[in-house]
C-alpha cells in the first residue's frame, strides 16, 4: 500500500469515513458525511486534511464537506458531475486518472450509476472506494437507477483484482449475510464471512475493507449467475433468464427482507 495507511471512521447511524494518509500526517478523506468524527479522527492521529474524495451526492456522503473545508481552506475536493453536490473544486468521470500529491495518491475514477444516476468508485493502491455501490455481502438500493446499470457497474468492479479492499460506506455486514443465507443457505465461505463478522462486531471492530475475492465467494449481487443462486431466483442456470432480470428480482427480495 506504498506505506498509506487507511482508516476507517464511524459516523451517523452506520456510515464509514475513510481516512488514507502516509507517513507524514497528510491524509485524504473520502465520503465524509459528517465532520465532527472526521475531524476528532485527524487531530487523534496527528494528520492533516489534503483532499476529499466524495462518490455521490447524498448528505450521509457529503454533509461534512463545507464545514471540513472551511476549516482546511485550499483543500481540493473531488466528486462526480452533479449539480447536487456543493464545494466541489474538481468533477470527475469516468476513466479520469486523479492525483494528489500529498499524500502521493493515483486513483482511477470508475463510473458505477445505480444506487443514484452519477456515483462513482475511485480505484488505487489495491482499494475501492465504492460508497453505496458494492457493500460486504451486499449493493445500495437503487434509488435512481436502473437493475440492468448497477448490474453493469457491478460487472465492471468484478474485473478488478481479487485482492482489491472493498472499503464501502456502511456497516452492512450482518444484516447483508442473513439476507444472503436465505439465498445461498450451503454457501461455506458465506457461513465462515457471517461467523467472522459476528466476531467482529462482538469485538466492536468494523466489518470491513473486505476483499473482493470474499465478495465473488459470498455476495450474491456478484453470484446471480452461479447455479444454485439462479435456481433460488426461478431460472434454471446462469442462461435461464434475463441476467437483469434476474440480478433486479434478488435486489427486489433484498428490499422486502426484514430480519
């Protein structure tokens, strides 16, 4: 990880902040929907604000932002094209390369639309900052998208090394592998990741970054093409019905699950 080293922060109800900072204290934040655990994280480590990374618009994301920034002025702020989004210094798109020189960061900017029409992941130095896109065992609500184009962005974070660190915006864990248990009850990883995460809930410790080789093995979202996953959707195999049909029908039953 080039000697960064990340940290998350919890914030609201169950959000994450992400904190990355190197050796000398600079760091970045990404999605910091609110300021006040944003800023105690920084003055207990003895770092510094240098840029903020924000993946979407909603205020769990970026309710933080203007205080943050009027207490650290020249700080650049990065973000996806949207009107929705204030204090914004650089809008980034998809394919965009962004660098940051303290701490020496290179992230690739990945449009993921879905869970809203303009969210985007930021990829480097072996993480995903993915916000509402892709959670441990789970993926956002899709409030402004459509189940072909999360699947679609899901397909292209699938690509990414599997030893990639999924570093998303919320403490899903548990509730995500009851869901999925439901889907895949014989999945051994899946039933290994939910013992893990009851553990380290119990410890007080975040669930996450996972690896998105535990995702492929345990997500159902990445599995809806997998036999036994299909065939608890009603098709037979991964050709028996519409992949976005089928990947929109298990966001439905997500939706509808309580427990």
């Amino acid at each position: 990880m080039d000697a960064l080293r990340l940290l998350p922060v919890s914030a609201l109800a169950d959000n994450y902040v992400w904190l990355l900072a190197d050796a000398h204290g600079d760091a970045i934040a990404v999605d910091p929907g609110d300021a006040a655990p944003v800023t105690a994280a920084l003055r207990a480590q003895g770092w510094q604000l240098r840029a903020i990374l924000l993946t979407h618009h909603h205020a769990d994301h970026v309710g933080g932002v203007e205080v943050l920034v009027k207490g650290t002025p020249g700080i650049t702020v990065f973000a996806p094209q949207d009107e929705r989004i204030a204090a914004v210094t650089q809008q980034v798109g998809d394919g965009d390369r962004i660098a940051i020189d303290r701490p020496a960061c290179r992230f690739e900017v990945i449009a993921v639309p879905g869970h809203t029409r303009s969210h985007v992941a930021y990829h480097g130095h072996g993480l995903l900052f993915c916000g509402d896109t892709l959670f441990s065992i789970g993926c956002g609500r899709l409030f402004e998208g459509t189940p072909a184009q999360m699947l679609a962005s899901l397909d292209r974070l699938r690509t990414l090394p599997d030893a990639t660190r999924i570093c998303c915006g919320h403490e899903y864990t548990l509730s995500n592998c009851r869901f999925a248990l439901t889907i895949e009850p014989d999945n051994a990883a899946l039933r290994e990741r939910h013992a893990d995460a009851i553990r380290q809930r119990d410890r007080g410790e975040p669930t996450v970054p996972t690896t998105l080789a535990s995702e492929l093995a345990c997500n159902p979202f990445l599995r809806t093409d997998q036999p036994a996953v299909a065939a608890r959707l009603g098709a037979t195999g991964p050709t028996g019905a519409d992949r976005a049909a089928r990947f929109g029908a298990l966001r439905a039953m997500k939706d509808a699950f309580r427990a």
